[in-house]
C-alpha cells in the first residue's frame, strides 16, 4: 500500500500587528488638560460649594492622567 503525500503547507505572508487607535496620546493630553483647567475653574468659582469642594481631586486626578498618558505612543 502507498502512501498519499500530503501537499506542503503554504507559508503565510508575515503582517505587523495591528496597532490600537486608543488610548493615543495626543487625545487623552487633551482630556487631562480640560481636566486640570475645570479643576481650577471650580476652584476659583464663588458661588457653587459643591464645585469647590471637589476642585482639587478634579485638578489632582488631570495631573495624575496627564503624568501617566505622557508616556504612551505618539
């Protein structure tokens, strides 16, 4: 009995994987930024307790952000 040759696997071309759109950098330096400038925007507002009250964790969570999205991808 003879065998049947099984035919050669055809080799794939190599492709980069694809790179993620998001988080990209210049997006996300751009919501931290907002974030920084309402922050300090409530903080010099004089009429809305509330706004005071949460304008340095607002401020504190931009600059965080913004420390950490400087250094994702271009």
């Amino acid at each position: 009995m003879t065998a049947i040759p099984t035919p050669a696997p055809t080799p794939t071309p190599a492709r980069p994987a694809p790179r993620a759109r998001w988080p990209r950098r210049g997006p996300m330096e751009a919501v931290a930024t907002v974030l920084i400038a309402a922050g300090v925007l409530m903080l010099l507002q004089p009429f809305v307790l509330v706004l005071y009250t949460y304008s340095f964790v607002t401020t504190l969570a931009g600059v965080v952000m913004f420390t950490v999205v400087s250094k994702f991808p271009e």
